[in-house]
C-alpha cells in the first residue's frame, strides 16, 4: 500500500556465475506519481504487485507480493556487506565459502525469530493473566455450600490446566531473557564470533518453535477456561490467538527450525568423536553398549525400585531434587540424539539417495530430540533464575514453579522413560501425584504469579480481567443473602416436593 522502496533478495548472477541470494535496495513506487482512488502511488516500470488480501489473523499488518520484469537499479544499490561487484562485474566478498556467506546473511534474519520467542511468551502470559484472575473470580455451581458456588479456580482440573502451563511461562520467560543476552552478545558486538553466532541461531530456532507453539495451546486452553466469555472478542484471547496462529509459520516454519535445531545437535555429537583413535572409539561404542543394556533390561529398574520400596515419599523427594530433573531431561535428549546418530551411520558411505530415505526415516526422531533440547534449554534458564532472586518466599514459590515445570515434563514423556528404563513403573505412578501436591502448593500464588507479570488493565484490555465479574458476582451473592434473610426466597420445586413426600409419610404413620 505504501511503500516506495523495497530490500529484495535476490540470485546475484554476475559473467555467469550465480553467487546466492544478496540483499538489493529497489525503489518500487515513484514518490513524485499521481495517487489513485485508494491513495496508492504507482509502481515503477517493470515493478508490479498486489496485496494478499484478508488473512487468518494479523490482519493489522499488510502482506502483499512484488513481482519484478527486466529491473535495473544501480550497481551500488547492492546492500554490500556480504559481498560487492565491481565496475567490471567481478564478484568479491569477505566471506570465501558461499555456504557460510549464505548462512551469515540468513543470520540477520534471527533478530525476527528472537521477536517473535519474546512476542510469543508475552501473549502466553497476556491469556493466562485473563484467565486466571476471572478464575478466580468467577464462580459456578454449589460444591460442599448449599449456597456458596465455587471459583473456577479452585476445580481440579482448572487448577491443572492453568498452574501448569503459568509454571512453563516463567521457564520460556526466564528462557527468552537468556536468549536476549546472546543477541545482545552478538549484535552489540561484545563476542560476535561464529561459534556465538551458531549458538544464536539454534536457541532461537529451538525457543522460537517451542514459545509460538506453545503460545497457540495456551491460548486455546485459557479461552476455553474462561467458557462463553472467553469467545468474546471484548476479552481479547480470540483475537490473540488468531495473530499468534502465523507465528508458527513465519520467521520459519517451526518443523523446519525444529530440523536445523537437530542437525547443530547432531554436529555436536559427531564433534565428540572427531580426532579419537580407533581404541576410544571402540570404548565409547561399548560403554554405550553397555549404557543401553543398562537401561533396556530391567536391571536399573530393578534396582531404583528397590531403593524406593515401600516408600512413595522418598520416590516423590527423590523427583524434587533439582539434579534429579536435570538428569532426567538431559538424559533424555542425549540419548534421543545418540540413537539416532548410530542410526544414521550408514549414511556417510551411502549414495546420496539411499543417505537422504535413511535420514527421512528419522526425520521424526530428529524433530522429537530438538524438542526435548529446547525443554532442556528452558528447564535451565529457569533454573539458573532461581539462584538470581533474593527475596526467600519468592524463589520458594519459584523453585515449587521450577519442579512443577520439570516434572510435567516427564509426566508428558513418561511413555519414554518407562520404554527407556529411566524410572521404575513405581516412581512413575508418583509423578502424576506428586504433580498435583506442587499445584495445590502454588494455588494460593496462583494470581501473584500472573501478576508479577506487571499487567494492567491498560495491557490487558479485556472486561472479564477488570473486576468486573467480581463485582457481578458479589452483586449476586448479596442478594441472594438478602432475600435469605429476609424469609422470601422461593422455595425449590425439589425441596417442595421433598417437604410434600415427608408430610405424606408422616401423616401415614400416624393413622397406623
Ligand atoms: C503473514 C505472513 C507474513 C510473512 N512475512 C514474510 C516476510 O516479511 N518476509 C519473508 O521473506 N517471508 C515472509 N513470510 C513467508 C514465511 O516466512 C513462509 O511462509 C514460511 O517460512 C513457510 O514457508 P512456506 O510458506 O513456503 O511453507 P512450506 O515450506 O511450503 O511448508 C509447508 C509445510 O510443509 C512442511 N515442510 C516444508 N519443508 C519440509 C521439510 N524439509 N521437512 C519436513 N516438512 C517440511 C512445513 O513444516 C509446513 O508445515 C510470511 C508469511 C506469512 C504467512
């Protein structure tokens, strides 16, 4: 709609060598020109293009295609950083290997990805501040009170679909801050080396494709926590949802990161072995040997259940030590990746087909083991958070958040750990109830915890967040109070017919 000039990326192709994608400053619209009716200027000769039209959501931001025929800007115009041309067409650039140039240009491309891992983690946080103060606030149904309806809140399963996923907010929070720090390294130039580079690449990759999928499940969740009301766009988590839904995509699409995040992990892997001799190499393959059978037979179960025996608490204290969920986490992602290196061994010798169906076979495995790096990543940061915050009750509340993020994810991979021989079938039984012991411990912090989030109701613009059902609701329990008191509440068709039977009885015994 608006712009006059665009930075194209291109194929630069100079005497017939094409050099890869290069950034171009193209001027599109001639400033100068006689607007249309919509108020648009005019594409230059050769430029055209039209807008995408409505789209799922984020409709606040313009999306349009440009197509190009026969454009010629100046030789100057090429954004030279990476690489610049001549008067005579000579190609040089300070990067000799195309396939480094290539990836340090994609590089600047991981500010958006940061973005989006922190816009992702806001909007998780947005929706849970919703939906958990109108869960707190909003009441339905009589419980243990002939008259008194519970909160939201206090519901077994609200409690668990709120306070989980809140405890897994802070860790993508305490995570992004992390993924700041390295951004801030790199782009300030403080260690803007390769290694530190690669390292930006894959937490962004492997946190932007967690965060944003992770945003889309919360919001859904807390939407429906907050029933009828959450549905309405005055509540703002449709709308949320509908401009996070493209995060998944955009920026790269998160199946695609999740891949780049696996091959760095797999390069690392391959690093351990490289320069070993023959001999190492023979011991590391039967120590893993004899790490597997360690872990597939029953043995290290056996053995892990009979220190357990008879005691569900110590299994239960035994998952609360920090160093336990460490191993378990990192075990995990280690393992996944090990396996699935030794499965693509054969690859190296290979011919490319036979390499390329052998690594798409484990294209699934490779995804799952990036997953479980980027739930490494956040269980760390959020970890090494604690150690950060000095107020006692607060980094209590924090750690019990910590424990609680740890150990839904081995609730959420216990299939794993069983099948792998991690934890016994009796110290996986505990998990579930020791989970529900750490939300039932933060559910008198569970508005604290969404309030240190420091929203207001300026942020978060939505009725239901406002107090407004508080006082509804208050409005409602006093008259009802009153009209009790007052001896002029109807009487329940239930109740009446209950007194009727009663009557009936009674008057029946008395004539026998
Ligand atoms: C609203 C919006 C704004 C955008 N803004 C910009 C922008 O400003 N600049 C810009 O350059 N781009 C922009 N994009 C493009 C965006 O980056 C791409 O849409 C995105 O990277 C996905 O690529 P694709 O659409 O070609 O999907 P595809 O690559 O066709 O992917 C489709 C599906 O196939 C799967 N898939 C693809 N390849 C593989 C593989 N090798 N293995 C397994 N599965 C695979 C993916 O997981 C995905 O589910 C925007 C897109 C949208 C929707």
């Amino acid at each position: 709609m608006h712009a006059t000039a665009a930075v194209v990326f291109a194929q630069l192709i100079t005497k017939n060598v094409d050099h890869g994608v290069h950034a171009f400053y193209v001027p599109i619209r001639d400033p100068q020109g006689e607007r249309d009716e919509q108020g648009r200027l005019p594409f230059l000769p050769g430029v055209g293009g039209e807008d995408d039209g409505q789209k799922g959501g984020l409709n606040g931001v313009d999306n349009g295609r440009l197509h190009f025929d026969h454009v010629r800007v100046p030789r100057t115009d090429l954004l030279a950083r990476y690489g610049s041309v001549d008067a005579d067409g000579t190609y040089s650039s300070p990067i000799d290997s195309p396939g480094r140039r290539f990836f340090t240009m994609l590089g600047s491309l991981v500010q958006g990805r940061v973005s989006l891992d922190g816009a992702a983690v806001t909007a998780s946080k947005l929706g849970l501040a919703i939906a958990v103060r109108y869960a707190n606030e909003r009441r339905q149904f009589t419980g243990a009170s002939a008259t008194e309806e519970v909160v939201l809140m206090d519901y077994g399963t609200h409690k668990r679909r709120l306070i989980v996923p809140v405890a897994e907010t802070y860790a993508a929070h305490f995570a992004h801050e992390r993924l700041l720090d390295l951004f801030h390294s790199v782009f300030s130039g403080d260690e803007d080396t390769p290694e530190q580079r690669e390292d930006l690449e894959t937490t962004a990759a492997a946190l932007k494709a967690t965060s944003t999928r992770f945003a889309l499940d919360v919001l859904q969740e807390t939407r429906e926590a907050c029933g009828g009301a959450g549905f309405l766009t005055e509540n703002r988590i449709t709308s949320l949802r509908a401009d996070m839904d493209v995060y998944a995509t955009f920026e790269g699409d998160n199946t695609v990161l999740l891949q780049l995040v696996a091959k760095r992990l797999l390069a690392d892997y391959g690093k351990q072995f490289k320069g070993i001799t023959p001999g190492q190499m023979a011991r590391v393959v039967v120590e893993r040997a004899g790490d597997m059978a360690l872990h597939r037979t029953p043995l290290k179960r056996a053995a892990q259940a009979l220190s357990d025996a008879g005691d569900p608490r110590r299994a239960a204290g035994h998952l609360r030590d920090a160093e336990t969920q460490r191993a378990l986490l990192t075990d995990r992602v280690e393992t996944m990746v090990a396996d699935v290196a030794q499965a693509l061994r054969p690859a190296q010798k290979a011919d490319p087909e036979t390499a390329a169906d052998l690594f798409n076979a484990h294209q699934v495995e490779l995804v799952e083991a990036a997953r479980a790096h980027a739930e490494l990543l956040r269980w760390e940061a959020f970890t090494q958070a604690l150690a950060t915050i000095e107020d006692e009750g607060t980094r209590e509340v924090l750690t019990t958040a910590r424990d609680l993020y740890g150990l839904s994810l081995v609730e959420r991979h216990l299939a794993w750990y069983l099948l792998n021989g991690r934890l016994s079938s009796q110290r996986a039984r505990t998990v579930t109830s020791y989970l529900d012991r750490l939300i039932d411990r933060l559910r008198p912090h569970a508005q604290d915890l969404v309030d240190a989030w420091g929203y207001g109701p300026e942020h978060l613009r939505a009725k239901i967040a406002s107090g407004a059902e508080k006082e509804r609701q208050d409005e409602a329990r006093a008259y009802y109070r009153r009209l009790r008191a007052s001896g002029d509440e109807p009487l329940s068709e239930k109740s009446l017919r209950k007194a009727e039977k009663a009557a009936k009885r009674s008057s029946l015994a008395t004539r026998h």
